[in-house]
DNA sequence: TCTGGGGTCCTAGGACCC
DNA sequence: TCTGGGGTCCTAGGACCC
C-alpha cells in the first residue's frame, strides 16, 4: 500500500503528551531527538490577495468564489466576512443571505499561484525541508537546521517577518515536535499570530479542543461522534484503538493516534502527482448529449494542457458526472499505452461517457475528466507517428492560447462539437456551452 | 443552506490466477 | 465434480482536505 495519508504509527520516534498508548510507546533504549516541525499557514488566503489587488476593498467583508447568484460555494472569505457567519464551503446563496453587503469575486487562480510560489520561495531560505500542504499551508522540518540558528523561535519569527513584509500577507504560525500537534497550534495563533507547543504542555492542550479540529474527523464522522456524546479530543481518549477501527477503519486508527498528540509522519516530499483533473459545474443542468460531448472536449483540451505543462502521461483516464439530483458516478479505463493527447484521450472519454450516461438521462449538473497513474515519460517502445504529430499539435495550441486566451482558437473536433464561446470584456474567452442560459 | 474545483487515501467486490 | 484459499489487479464509490 502506499504511503498512510496520516501517522504511522510510529515505533520509536514521537514525544508525545502524558497519555501514550502502549502500543505507541517510544523505546526506553534509544530517544531520538524531538523534532521541531513548523506548520505556516496564509491568512484568508484568497481573500487577502484580493484586498492587495484592490486596497478598496480593505476592511471589507470580501467572498471569494463567485457571484451571489452562482452556483458555487466561497473558497475563501476575509475576517469581516466571517462575523456575518460566512465560512469558506458556504454555498453563495447562502453567504448573500447572511451577508448581503458583502463583496464577490470570483478570483484569479494565477495570481494566487504567483503569491504562493513567492511564499514558498521565502520558507525554503529557512530549511530545505518545505512541505507544500496546499497553495497556501506548509511544514517545516527545522530539526536538522538546529545548529543554524541560535534559537529557533527567533528564526521562526524572523520567517513571519520576513514573509509578511515581503507578500504582504499575515501568516498564523504553529510549531510542535510533530505534524499534526503543529497545525493545532497554528489553529489556537489564527489569525497571524505564532503558538509554540511547549514540551509537556501537549495533555492539556489537546483535552479541551472540539473534536472536529482534529485533521481526518470530517462532517460524517463528527456525527458518529456525537452520538456516542464525544465533544473534546480529551472525550476521545475514553474510547479503545480497537473501538475507533471498528468505526472508522484505518483512519480510526489515526484518531487514536493522534488525538493523543501521536505523529510520526515526516514531511511528504514533493513528487510525481497522482492525477489531475478538470470539471465543471453548469450554471444550470443540462441534458443535450452534444452539448455535454463538446464541453467533454473542452475539459479535455484543458486537461491536456496540463499533462504537458507537468511533463506527464496517463494510464487512467476517469469520467465523471453528477446528476440533476447530485448523485455522481464515475467510469475510468485503463489504458495500455500512456496519453497525453486530446485526439487520443477524447475519444475514451466519449466512450466512457456514453457508457455512463446511457442508462438515466437525467440531466447532469456537473461532468469532469481526470488522468490518473500518472508517469513522466513514455515508454520508447510505444512510439508511434500519429502520437508524435497530435503532441506537435497540442504544444501549437498552447502557445496560441497562452497569448490569446483559451477560446482564441478551437480544434476542428470542438468545431464540429459545437463547442462556442464568447468574448466578455472582464473575463476574456468563455465557454458557453457552460452558461447557456446566461 | 440546493451543495466548487482540485486533490489524496481507503474500502469493497469481482475477475483471474495458481 | 458441487467445490479451497490466497494474492493481485481493476473498478466504483466515498470520506476528507484546502
């Protein structure tokens, strides 16, 4: 299996607060030295490079997302948005009823991705072990930088400095012996302060926090755990290892572990991704099969775009479509020979949608594709002419719409789907098959 | 409160093979 | 002939995270 996606339990390896679990317990004999991990953490994210943008907007309560009569949820929202009781994973609707004088963008990822690359260009000048959580959250190992710095709490603060001034944006820093205990702290220092767990302080930090801060107790769990009456971390300690797996698998396993303070994960290195993918959600269901093919060989295009721009093939390739009533089901195939191109990937993708979709015909709300098992390069043997000329094509179109816009130029197969769009003076090209009824 | 987009990981069942 | 057990691959779906 691959690796857990949270602690390992960890043999020997973890400081941990006072209630170790004996199968948890680290060997008397040798003690490795506590870590000191890191966990950064940008403040409303999206949000505040927005009020960079536009410095009107300032002291604003500011919805990033999309607009009020979208569907769609916010992704992020600014500190004045939040006293309103708008939460990021709100739907739009619902941010406008709660606060109608708010302000809705529906943001620009490139730029967010720029202030991202220059926040994490700043972390690596402090340790070369930089873990990259998301755009905008990241883990640092200084352990093996001990030596560096004479104290480390200055150097953490030096960091936070330095990454305010220069994005200009505020940071909440946390930092523990271990992963998750670090991104707890950075919880309790939100918003842009800086919380260091202090050793042996880990029992009663832990015991009092709600039981959905800790990272893998979701929506669905927390109602479990409601049931059972468990409200703290601290409640959670009153329930066995052997409970928790019955009731969550191996992810109740990590409960156990980590509602203890228990972590041994070290930092996920960065590699090759294990898929990618594009979807859309349309402003209103739509059931027109050519309709659905042609915006298919859009998300398609898109796709490809990316597979090029990482230097990756497929051996998956994933349909996916949500019903008018938001059941979603997927159809994925498996292919012999890794792809990349649209010529080649579109028409899997229309076999595997015709395949899905036969049976309801509901309308969809939403269709997506995905490549997934993913690889840099492939295989010499499988070279073939017509791939090599419909990679030519894919990297031409790319340059042309790198400059001109994605709409600027379509392929002779989203001619022939009826694929169509429209020049709108904020926006650029844009889909319509996606907005039909706009 | 009609519910995004882009990811990761886990689980379960069936096919297939020995 | 009336019946196995384990391992692995593949597919589909779901929980969770930001």
């Amino acid at each position: 299996m691959g690796t857990p996606r949270r602690s390992a339990p960890c043999p020997a390896g973890e400081s941990a607060p006072g209630k170790i679990p004996e199968d948890a317990r680290p060997s008397r004999l040798r003690l490795p030295p506590r870590r000191a991990i890191v966990h950064v953490d940008i403040d409303a994210f999206f949000a505040s490079v927005e009020v960079l943008l536009d410095p009107t907007l300032k002291g604003k309560p500011v919805i990033v997302g999309g607009l009020p009569h979208e569907r769609g949820v916010a992704s992020t929202c600014s500190y004045e948005a939040r006293t309103y009781g708008v939460r990021s994973g709100m739907p739009l609707r619902r941010c406008r009823q709660l606060c109608p004088g708010g302000v809705f963008v529906r943001g620009n990822h490139r730029v967010y991705q720029a202030f991202s690359e220059k926040f994490f260009r700043i972390l690596r000048d402090y340790t070369p072990d930089v873990e990259e959580a998301s755009l905008d959250e990241a883990y640092l190992d200084l352990t093996r930088c001990r030596r560096l710095y004479p104290s480390l709490g200055a150097a953490v603060r030096d960091m936070k400095v330095r990454v305010e001034r220069e994005t200009g944006l505020t940071v909440s820093v946390g930092a523990a012996s271990n992963k998750v205990l670090a991104k707890l702290a950075t919880r309790k220092a939100k918003p842009g302060g800086l919380f260091e767990l202090a050793p042996g302080a880990e029992e009663e930090f832990l015991r009092g926090l709600p039981i959905d801060a800790l990272p893998g107790i979701g929506p669905k769990a927390q109602v479990v755990l409601r049931l059972l009456n468990l409200r703290t971390i601290g409640d959670l300690w009153g329930l066995s290892r052997a409970t928790l797996h019955s009731l969550f698998g191996a992810g109740g396993d990590e409960i156990y572990l980590q509602s203890r303070g228990v972590d041994g994960r070290a930092l996920a290195a960065a590699g090759v991704p294990k898929s990618v993918s594009r979807e859309t959600t349309f402003l209103e269901d739509l059931w027109d099969e050519r309709l659905l093919l042609a915006h298919l060989a859009y998300l398609c295009d898109r796709l490809t775009l990316a597979l090029r721009r990482e230097g990756l093939y497929a051996h998956v390739i994933e349909v996916k479509a949500r019903y008018a009533d938001f059941r979603t089901e997927a159809r994925r195939r498996l292919v012999l020979s890794p792809l990349r191109e649209t010529g080649r990937i579109f028409p899997i993708v229309r076999d595997l949608f015709r395949e899905l979709w036969s049976g309801s015909r509901l309308a969809l709300r939403l269709v997506g594709v995905k490549a997934a098992d993913l690889a840099r390069s492939r295989p010499l043997s499988l070279f073939e002419p017509s791939a090599e000329r419909e990679e030519r094509l894919g990297r031409a179109l790319d340059e042309v719409r790198a400059k001109y816009g994605f709409g600027s130029v379509l392929t002779v197969r989203e001619r022939m789907l009826g694929v169509l769009y429209g020049f709108e003076a904020d926006r650029g090209f844009v889909l319509k098959t996606a907005s039909l009824t706009k």
